[in-house]
C-alpha cells in the first residue's frame, strides 16, 4: 500500500473518532503529497457541515479547524472509494444524534443506568440527555418517538387528569393496554401519530425468565452465545424484546446490561438516560459475526447500537470506564467494549 492510500485510511479513521486534531495533521501532509488543487474542496455539502459542527462541538467553539484541507482531502480520497465519503454524507449518527434536548420526563423514560432527580435540576444542575432506542433519526420509529415524549412532557404536567383516574382503568388503558395511555387526549394524539408514521401498536406482551424462552418467543435465532445469560425480560407479539442480562467475558470481566431489539415499523416509547452525551466516545466497529455496530463508552455507561434490516438494537451496558452505576460493577475500555460486542451474533435477529 502506497503512502497516500495509508494516509487516507487513518484520515477516515480520524474523522470517524472525531479526533480533528489528528485529521488536520493528516489532511497537511495529503494536501501537499496531493498538489494541494482547488477542485478538491468539491464536497458534498451536508458532509462539511457535520465535520464543522463536530470539531466546535469537541472544542468548546474555541478552536477551528482548516474546513478547505480537511474538506478538500476527504474529497479527493473519495474518488478513489478509500474513504467511503458518500456514505458518511448520508449516514453520519451517533448517540448524539438520537439525544431529544430539553425534554426531561422521568415518568416514561427507561429506568436503566443512573438517572438524575428533578430536586436536583432544581438546584442548578443540568439535564440529563436522553436518547430514543427505536432507530436514526431519519427513521420513522424514531420519529414517532420523539414527538410522542414531546407531547407527554407537556401534558397534564400537574397530574391532575391522571389523579381522576386514579387506580382504576378506564376505556383508554384498557384499549391500550401496553402504553401509558389513560385519556382521550392522549388515545387520540397515539393514533395520530402512528397512523402519521405508518407504524403498529404492540397488543401483548410474554415475560420471559431464560434464553429458550425469549428465542422462541421472538422468533429469532440464537444470538446470545456463551458468555451471556438472560435474567428476566418481556417479547411483544410482533417479536420487539428487552432483556436483563450478565455477560461474562473471556477476559474476565463481568458486565450487567439491558438488551433492546425494536422491530422496525412498530411504535415504542423507551428512552434512556446517558448523562451528558458529551462524555462519551464513539467509534464504529465491525463484530466477529461480520456486522457493524456503533460503540460508545462513558465513564460510568456504555452502548452498543445495531441498525439491521428488520429491527434497531440499543444495548445499555451498566459500566463505563470508570466502573459502573452499581458498586460491583467492573471498569471497562475500548477493547472489552469491543470484546462484549463480539460476545453477541447480530446476524441472528431477523
């Protein structure tokens, strides 16, 4: 492999780990082996504008890179399909991608990992980001998603509509048993927005104790391997599941994590609560059963996203860096991250 082919490689590297600082270093070197010609700033412009906003993001505003060689060399190894750049101008997501801002509601968002108090925002304390599991943003599922958590952060926010019904249930919580659904209001904005999104309601729900039983119930192969065993969980009848699970790892490591599989073109309302999504860093990686995977690892969290062709998977791993969200729980890096990734065969879930 020549030197330019070399160095377009770790440039892809670089710009997919967000490290600009390497990127430029690279992008300098190119530009001059490249002979540095104007027709090379040619770029797909919503590509540009990701790069720009992430190297402000990761600086604060404060330092900004040299758009023209960064740009300009990304094109020019484009021509010679090393860098991939057309697919990274369409599909360029991450955990901070599927963050809803402003839009903390304790009562529908997922209780996994370590969520923040309302006392303690009261207090001055920021927000905790959340994030939408059912798929990119520029799905459907996410969609719908979101704008249902909008709609029930802004209403019947003093509970008094809910305090009339109190324990008893209704026509609205008995048609929609597997939502929290308990006015018209609400019944009426739910069917809104999944017959706005082309997407299906989940009629019932299986609790599920081992793996057998979460396999045969999905109708999926399995994908859980070895080193991993399911606690407890529940399958929706289109096969939608969420799990608890323990990993333990080859390399010694312990890891306890939730496992979300969304089927695509149904309507889920999980969300989960990561802290600050600035915390986090995020690379692609490609698992032993040969399918990609989006990782992000936190100090105290950390994610393995899957976008397959029939359903989107959101693993919550209860550690981070530095150790979990429960006393017991291990420390993690890059490499057990990866490891635990590969402990899974994506490929199996339809």
């Amino acid at each position: 492999m020549d030197r330019i082919s070399a160095l377009k490689k770790e440039l892809e590297k670089a710009v997919l780990h967000e490290d600009f600082e390497r990127a430029e270093e690279i992008s300098d070197e190119l530009f001059r082996l490249q002979g540095g010609k104007e027709e090379y700033t040619e770029m797909p412009i919503r590509f540009a504008e990701e790069i720009k906003k992430r190297s402000e993001q990761k600086s604060g505003g404060q330092k900004k890179m040299n758009m023209k060689k960064i740009v300009g060399i990304a094109a020019a190894a484009a021509v010679i399909t090393t860098i991939g750049v057309t697919a990274l101008a369409t599909r360029w997501y991450g955990i901070r991608d599927l963050v809803i801002k402003n839009n903390y509601d304790p009562a529908i968002t997922a209780n996994t990992g370590n969520p923040s108090s309302p006392e303690g925002m009261e207090n001055g304390q920021e927000e905790p980001d959340l994030i939408v599991m059912q798929g990119y943003p520029d799905s459907n599922e996410y969609k719908a998603s979101a704008e249902w958590n909008l709609f029930c952060a802004g209403y019947d926010t003093d509970g008094s509509i809910l305090s009339q019904v109190g324990n008893s249930s209704n026509e609205y919580t008995e048609k929609y048993p597997m939502y929290l659904v308990y006015s018209k209001d609400m019944a009426d904005k739910l069917e809104e927005i999944v017959q706005k999104y082309n997407l299906s309601l989940h009629e019932s729900i299986t609790i599920v104790y081992e793996e057998e039983e979460l396999i045969r119930e999905a109708g999926i192969g399995d994908f859980i391997g070895d080193e991993n065993t399911v606690l407890s969980g529940y399958v929706y009848n289109d096969g939608t599941f969420h799990y608890d699970g323990r990993a333990n790892l080859k390399s010694g490591k312990s890891i306890d994590y939730q496992f979300g599989n969304y089927v695509k073109g149904t309507f889920s309302t999980t969300y989960l609560n990561i802290g600050n999504v600035n915390d986090y860093t995020e690379w692609e990686y490609k698992t032993r059963s040969g399918v990609k995977v989006s990782l992000a690892l936190g100090n105290e969290k950390a994610l393995v996203i899957a976008d397959l062709p029939n359903s989107f998977v959101t693993v919550n791993v209860l550690s981070g860096l530095e150790g979990g969200w429960m006393s017991y729980s291990d420390n993690i890096t890059v490499e057990v991250l990866q490891e635990f990734a590969d402990s899974f065969d994506f490929s199996k879930i339809k």
